[in-house]
C-alpha cells in the first residue's frame, strides 16, 4: 500500500507549523491548503492576526482535551439508579395522567381538556424515551 504524500502532524512544543486560520487544524509550514478544510493557508501579520491564530490555537488544543476526556470517561455518564428511577415514575406518571385526563375529556366530549390531556401524555412520553434512548 502507498503511504499518503503528507502525514498529519502531532502538536508537541515545536513551532515547525502553523494553524490554518479557517478551522484551526496545524499544518506544516510547506503546505499551500490545509490538510483538513482544504482552505488557502496565506500568511498574515499583524495584532489581529496573531489573537486569531492565538484564539484557534487554544480552541484546537481545548478540542483534542475534550474529545480525549471523552473517550476515558465513557461508563461514567450513566444516570445514577434513583435518577433514573425518579425519570421513570414521573415519565409513567404523567403519560398515565395523560391518558386518564383524555378518557375524561371523551367522556365529557371536550376539546380544550383533551388537547391538555395529548400534552401531558407526550410529556411523559417523552421523558421515558430521553431517558431510554442512547445518546
């Protein structure tokens, strides 16, 4: 297999590359486009240039932190137990509220009292599947 012309490069305390100024990725000092968005990297100097670069520099560096942070933390974001108990019963609490308050309204046939009744049937709807579905 051919091995692509130019390798992505690892951020580390050397200043051999510059960050391009539409999406922040660092490319090396050689390069024409960027590797990621494929904009122009030209040279700018001034103040407002070095605050942009300055600005994408610690927004690149804040994403790899997060997506890093991400990855090691994975089980760890599980609802606790009463948590999701707690959404459980107030998701069947207000879907059976719902339900209840729509036969009500059939029974009395009113408009206004069944609109009220869908709305907390899909109140508790939605909360159980929140609380089921992954994320």
């Amino acid at each position: 297999m051919d091995k692509p012309k130019k390798e992505p490069i690892l951020i580390s305390h050397r200043q051999d590359y510059r960050l391009c100024l539409n999406c922040g990725f660092p490319n090396r000092n050689s390069d024409t486009h960027c590797m990621y968005c494929n904009a122009g990297l030209v040279e700018e100097t001034g103040l407002f240039s070095w605050v942009k670069q300055t600005y994408y520099i610690l927004r690149w560096r804040w994403q790899l932190k997060q997506h890093r942070e991400k990855r090691h933390s994975s089980g760890q974001e599980r609802l606790p137990l009463w948590k999701g108990a707690s959404f459980f019963l107030l998701g069947a609490g207000l879907s059976a509220t719902g339900v209840y308050l729509f036969a009500l309204a059939l029974a009395e046939k009113s408009f206004s009292n069944g609109l009220m009744s869908v709305l907390f049937f899909f109140y508790g709807f939605f909360t159980i599947k929140t609380l089921l579905s992954k994320k």
